[in-house]
C-alpha cells in the first residue's frame, strides 16, 4: 500500500493524458472537439458535392418570387400573386391563430376533467378516468383525421339547408355547421373609426376598454383589501366590480355601431358572417381534447400535492371552503401544474405542425408543404421552418422561467 | 357512586349482546350507493348526467358494432346485405387484414418473417422486462436484433453475423483492456469492432456466394408497410435512443464545458422543434449530407430522425433522474476510491434509471403513437395505409369510422399495455419502505 496519491509534478508521460486527472478532461475535449470538427466538415463536403451534382445552390431568393397558389384560410391580405414570404407569413398566423385557440380550448377541458377525476361521484370519476387514458393512448394524428372525417363526411352540405322542407337547419338561426366549414355571425360595426381598413382600431378601443377595466377592478380589490386590513370588515365588491367590467364596454360598442352579420344561404353556399374552415376546426379540437388529457392529469397531480394538513390547517383557522381554495389550496396547487401546462402548451404549438395532415395553411403546410414543393429548395425551407419553431419554443420557454423564477419558494 | 349494584336491581346482564349487522341503509350497495353517486343534490344530478351520456355513447355506437358485417369483399357488396340498417362494414378489416398489417406491397407468401420475428421479440423483451427470470436468456436477447433483421429484410445471413461479431470482438477487446482504464477499454472495444466490420464487409461477398442456401429472398426496405412499420420504428428508435439518451445527459452533466455544450444545443435543438420538420428533414434534407451516390434508404433516415428526437427527450428524463439523487450518492462512491465510470456504472445509473423509469416509458408510449407521422411524408404505416391504398381503392371508398376505430383500437392497446407495465414496474422496484 502506499499513501501516495497525487502524482509527481513534472513526471509526464504520454499514457497519463488519458490516466491522470490533471489532463485528461483536456484530452477529451480536444478528442471531442477533432471529431466533432471533422464530422461537420464530413457532412459539409458531402453537402457541398451533392448539391454540386445536382446544379443546386442555397438561396433565400425565392422568398420574393411570386408564391402562385392560393390559401382558403387568411389572417391578412393574401392571394396568388403575393410572394412566398408572403405565404409563409400567413402560415406563421395561421400557426399561432390555432394554437392559441387549442391552449385556452384545452385547459378548459384540462381543467373540468382533472377536477372532475377528484370528484367523490365514483361514476363522474370513473368517465373522467376513461376520457384520459382513450385520449391519452391513441396517436394526435388519429384524432385530427377522425374529427376531420366527421366535419367533412357527416355534416350537410350547404344544399341541404335548401328548399321548402331542408334536411338540416341552422342552430338558433345563427349558426350553420357544414361540411365546408361553421359559419357564425360576424361582428362589424356602423359607426367605426378608419372605415373600411381601419377597423382594427375599433377592436384596439375595445381591447383597451377590457384592459383599463381590469386595472380599475384590481384597484377596487386593493382598496377593499386596505380597507379590512384597517376595520376588519371588507366592503362588498362583487356589484361594483361586475359594473366597472361590463358597462364601459357595453356603451363603447353601442357608440361604435356594433352589429352582427348573420350567416345566410346564398346560391349554392352560405355568405355572411365568418367561416371558421373544417380542417381548422378538426385541428382546433382533436388538439384541445388530446391535450385537454394530459392536462387534466396534470391538474389533478397538483390538486393532489397540496397536503391535507394545509386544507386542515386553513379550516382551523376559520376559513369557508371557498375561501379554503381560494386562498390556501389553488395557490400551491398552481405553482406545481403551472410549469407543465406551459410545456403542454409548447406541445399544443409543436403539434399544430400536423395541420398539414388535413389541408389547414399552417407555417408547415404552406412554407414546409407547398412552397418547398414548388420551389424545390428542401434545405432552405426546412431550415427556416425550423428556426420558426424553435424562436417559439425558446419564448416560451423563457416566459417559464421567469415564471418559475418568480413563484419560487423563498427559503432563508 | 351508584346505589345500583348487582345485589340491589333484579335483572342485571353478565354477557355482551351478539352484534347485529348493520341497518340496511349502512351497508352493502345501498350505502355505497349512496356515498359514492347520491351525496349531494349535485352529486345526484352529476350520476344522471353522467348516466346519460354513457346511454347516449352506448346507443350510438353498440347496434353498430353488432350489428357489423364481416365477409363482404366491398362496400357495395356491405352496404346490400345491411340493407339501409346503419351498422359497421368491418369486411374491410378482414378484406384488408394483412395489408393494414403489413402493407401492401410485403410479399405474401413472406409474412411468417415478420410474424416470427414479432412473437420472438416477446421472448427477447421478456429476460429486460421481468427481472425474475434466468438471466440466461438475455443471451438472445443479445442476437435478437440481428435475428430480426435478418427475417425481416431477408438476404445473406452473413451481413447480421458479420455485425454481431463486430459487437462480440468489441466486448472482449473491452473486457480485455478495462483493466487499465476505461477509456482505453472502450475506444479499445470501438476500433476493434470497426476493423472487423471493414474486413468482414471485404468478405460478405464472397461468403454469400460460397453459402447461397444460407439467405432469405431479400425484401427492400420501400416494401415494409402497415402497423408492422409502427412497431418496428417504435422497438429500434426507443432502443436506439436509450444509449445515447444515458450518454446525451451525462454529456449535459459532465465538468467539461465543451462536451457540456455540445450535449445542451442537440437536446435543446431537437426539443425545440416539432418531429414533422425533423420528418421533413429524413424526407427531402439527409440524402444531401451523405456521401454521393450512396442512397441511404427512406426508412433507415427516418429511423436515424427519429432517434434523435427520442434521445433527446429521454435525455431530459434521465437528467431529471440523475438530478434527484441525493449528493452523498455521488459523494459515497467517491470516497470508495470509484473512478467515474465505475462510479457511474456501479452506484449512480442503477439508482437514477429507476427514478426515471416511469419518464422513460412515457417517452415510449408518446414515440410510439408519433410513428404514424412517417404517413405525412407518404410513407405507408397503419395510417398511411388506411388514408392511401385503402380508402382510395374503389372498393372501400368511404369506409371511415371501421379503418379509424380498429388503428385507435391497436395503438390504445399497445399504448394502455406499456402504461400499464410501467406501473407494475413502478411498484416492483420501489425499494422505500412506506
């Protein structure tokens, strides 16, 4: 035995790049470093060889040639003769329109289902457990191609909404669900600023009414708070809340003229108010349910973490059991299913890329699908379809982070 | 104290009563009955509703699935016999059965390669899966994939034998040289193995020549359809993936800050991206980064995407494993004298693969139903199949609702089976007494 463990400075020889611990996490690294190097230039040379056989080069110049095919579905101004970044542009906020609707469709499925599967009805609870695991064990893919089938292959064609005795007939007279898509009523307003371009404006105002709405009932909350902090008695809210969320709003639009253009058949299709496509809503759905799934199993996870002796403790202390949940359950309940609801929002955007599965324009369909076709420049719409994806993801992300950074428990 | 006592009341009872079973309200279905559905007034109306629905689900779909026909050849001939009765044509699942298997262009008189080749991966998979048995058999387990491949593809049997021997001569030269280090045993263990591929890719040529008896008819890679497509990306990328998924995290949780780099852009590359673009990529992109002329086949870049992707999320389990293992583990086998791989192999990996099993088998389930992306770049997987050649043929145009159902029905079964294992697994390894 002997207790010599460090070796002897200046004794080297060539074995103890790999056995001594002085240089060895440098050798790897250099190993690392000559292989990763030479596997890039590997694929770089062949890269370049390839495309030199088949007279390619790598050009973003088709961005700006004429796009030449039509898309059904468009946020903004969009018709063949704009350019491919055009299209790509309105796949982008075609991409965002629906997974926007998917995450807020989904946690609201999420959240009924996972409360639900906590419910002490054993029946509701048991149908709960079933919806998770069907949604759950059976491919997304799957899913958008059922719905699709069913709003493009059971749902009436126009035609049958026609005549003296139609077939089908329109819900409450307002909408009217075919196989080419739903039609529902269309807001517009009379009297609106900027005409007939400039209505975002109107709907600017609007937003801006909501926001100052909510601003002013968190005042009203603070003062409230201040006040039972000094009395001990909190004055009633709920009316004046209520008042300051609706009435603004409510005069602004009768200023503004509002009105609904009502969905009606004319000729062989419906015209009038908004057509919200098939392929966007099979998308819209079969997302919010399969996602709907695992955050319902997220929501209860979290209800589920929070201690009983926390729910006990509250009770002791006097608390209703509204006040139980709001103030002592929810609050740690949401610091644990707040983390994986962004990640499954991440997946709802991520997944939304399979629209291309059923026609709708997504950013995959028009600038992986169409484009790339037409163009023939695989690498580059690839590599920009990609760096879309992951400027996504690295923002949301980010929010999680700060979030996670700001709902941290605070130990000393 | 009492006046009452023994001597001064008449009648005075010595012996307990016999217990009486409970009032009927308080027992049995009545009480469960009312506890578990009844509660409340809300509770009551909530069973009702929830009663309804199944009665609507039910009333739906049963008279349909029963009423089912199943030896019609097409849809006319189905829609004849139902006569205007609203019921199920599941003929197209017995007309189609083996291309939804299959595909629709695998030889017939070749499917008891495949078929073969799926019962014995149950006995390959079972030695990896249930821990009790002889460990004997984890020898086959061994030669499985090359067994697979080699009835699944067909061909001279000497291109599996060549690369299992490739693997058996790394492992000695690595038994043989991990004394000294485990560096040295390892690249020792690679550079061996690649010389015995090199040469035995000199000789299969020749060999397969000398031994013609000794080969299966050759099935290309474009023939392979169906659901056993699903299954085969499914078992090679997950098993693919588990390796470099385990060096993929130490990589991200190594002190070297380049290995450290590298690991941290791939994981955070492929997650950030959707599988399709990655698809896209095998589909329209690879073929350029590989030497020319080399046409590296469809279903091999598909198979090396998908790896990717995987690896990179089981990466990501793993690290969390690793993450969760309390410092004095790493600190344990440190002061044993355990040099890191020793100390990796021995102490920390055993215990940081199990923390992430149930993270690692989700990982699994969710590659497993994203198999059925390969049909967005046409190739013809279980969906492919029933979106291209079969609701495209004339026969069975419109058949919708029976190829759906029975695609969910296999993967919900594949899908639930795995979950469910993964939670026997679970309870089967929890070592903490509770």
């Amino acid at each position: 035995m002997t207790s010599l463990t460090d070796p002897q400075r200046g004794s080297f020889r060539l074995s103890s790049l790999l056995n001594d611990t002085r240089y060895r996490s440098m050798t790897l690294q250099v190993i690392a470093a000559v292989v990763l190097a030479l596997t890039l230039g590997y694929l770089y040379s062949n890269l370049m060889a390839n495309l030199q056989e088949q007279g390619l080069d790598i050009s973003f110049d088709f961005l700006y040639s004429p796009a030449g095919y039509d898309i059904n579905q468009t946020l903004i101004d969009y018709n063949s003769q704009s350019t491919n970044l055009r299209a790509a542009v309105v796949g982008v906020l075609n991409t965002l329109l629906v997974a926007f609707l998917a995450c807020v469709t989904a946690t609201v499925f999420g959240v009924i289902a996972g409360v639900l599967r906590l419910s002490k009805n054993w029946l509701v609870r048991k149908l709960m457990a079933f919806y998770v695991e069907i949604f759950r064990n059976i491919p997304v893919l799957i899913w958008i191609i059922i719905i699709f089938t069913i709003m493009t292959a059971v749902m009436p064609a126009p035609s049958a909404f026609r005549g003296d005795t139609p077939s089908s007939s329109m819900l409450f007279d307002l909408f009217a669900f075919t196989n080419r898509g739903v039609y529902v009523p269309g807001p517009y307003f009379t009297r609106g600023f900027g005409g007939e371009d400039g209505s975002w404006i109107n709907w600017l105002l609007v937003i801006g009414v909501l926001v100052a709405s909510l601003f002013a009932t968190r005042a009203v909350s603070a003062r409230a708070n201040d006040k039972q902090a000094k009395t001990g008695v909190r004055p009633k809210t709920f009316w004046l809340n209520l008042a300051i969320w609706f009435v603004p709003v409510i005069v602004l639009l009768f200023a503004l003229g509002l009105q609904w253009d009502i969905p009606e058949l004319r000729g062989f299709n419906f015209g009038g108010g908004i057509k919200i496509g098939g392929p966007l809503i099979a998308l819209w759905f079969a997302l919010s349910i399969y996602t709907g799934a695992f955050i319902a199993e997220n929501v209860r996870a979290g209800i589920q973490a929070v201690s009983r002796g926390q729910t006990e403790a509250a009770s002791a202390l006097g608390l209703r059991p509204r006040r139980v949940m709001n103030l002592v359950v929810l609050p740690q309940a949401l610091r644990v299913i707040i983390p994986p609801l962004i990640s499954q929002y991440l997946n709802i955007t991520k997944n939304s890329s399979l629209a291309i599965a059923v026609g709708y324009a997504d950013i995959t369909a028009t600038l992986g699908g169409i484009t790339l076709n037409q163009t023939g420049r695989a690498i580059e719409c690839v590599l920009l379809l990609m760096l879309f994806y992951l400027v996504i993801s690295l923002c949301i992300s980010a929010v999680m982070n700060v979030y996670n950074n700001a709902m941290k428990l605070k130990e000393r | 104290m009492s006046d009452t006592h023994a001597e001064s009341v008449a009648f005075v009872r010595e012996t307990a009563l016999p217990p009486v079973p409970p009032p009927v309200a308080e027992r049995g279905i009545y009480k469960w009955g009312r506890e578990n559905l009844f509660a409340t007034p809300l509770n009551a109306l909530l069973t009702v509703a929830a009663i309804y629905v199944i009665y609507l689900v039910l009333a739906g779909t049963l008279p349909w699935i029963l009423g089912g026909v199943w030896t019609t050849s097409s849809l006319a001939e189905c829609r004849e016999v139902l006569d205007g009765r609203s019921a199920a044509c599941f003929s197209v699942l017995t007309d189609r059965w083996n291309q939804l298997l299959f595909g629709f262009k695998y030889p017939p008189e070749l499917y008891w390669r495949p078929l073969l080749a799926f019962v014995l991966m149950f006995l390959a998979a079972a030695p990896v899966l249930f821990f009790d048995l002889p460990r004997k058999l984890l020898f086959f387990t061994g030669i499985y994939p090359f067994l697979a491949y080699w009835l699944i593809w067909g061909g001279t049997i000497w291109t599996p034998i060549v690369a299992l021997l490739g693997f058996v001569v790394g492992y000695f030269v690595y038994e043989k040289l991990v004394h000294r280090s485990f560096a040295t045993g390892f690249f020792g263990g690679v550079i061996a193995a690649l010389a015995v591929w090199y040469v035995g890719g000199l000789a299969i040529p020749d060999l397969a020549r000398i031994t013609s008896g000794l080969r299966l008819e050759a099935v290309p890679s474009r023939d392979l359809g169906g659901f056993m497509l699903n299954m085969m990306l499914g078992v090679t990328c997950v098993s693919l993936s588990l390796p470099i998924g385990i060096a993929l995290a130490l990589g991200r949780q190594s002190s070297m800050p380049l290995i450290k780099w590298i690991c941290v852009i791939f994981i955070e590359f492929i997650r950030g991206v959707p599988l399709i673009t990655l698809l896209f990529v095998a589909n329209v992109m690879l073929a350029y980064f590989f030497p020319p002329g080399s046409g590296v086949d469809l279903f091999l870049r598909v198979v090396i995407m998908i790896t990717m992707f995987s690896s990179a999320y089981i990466a990501e389990v793993i690290r969390g494993g690793l993450a969760a293992l309390p410092k004095g583990q790493y600190e344990a086998a440190d002061s044993l004298g355990l040099d890191y791989p020793q100390a990796m192999r021995l102490i920390i990996l055993p215990q940081a693969l199990k923390i992430s099993i149930p993270g690692i088998v989700n990982i699994a389930v969710g590659l497993f139903k994203d198999t059925t992306l390969v049909s967005i770049i046409s190739m013809f997987d279980l969906v492919g199949m029933i979106r291209g050649p079969i609701l495209a043929s004339t026969d069975w145009n419109g058949v919708y609702w029976e190829l759906l159902g029975f695609a969910a029905l296999l993967f919900f079964i594949v899908c639930y089976g795995i979950s469910q294992y993964s939670q026997w697994l679970e309870r089967r390894l929890a070592t903490d007494h509770r």
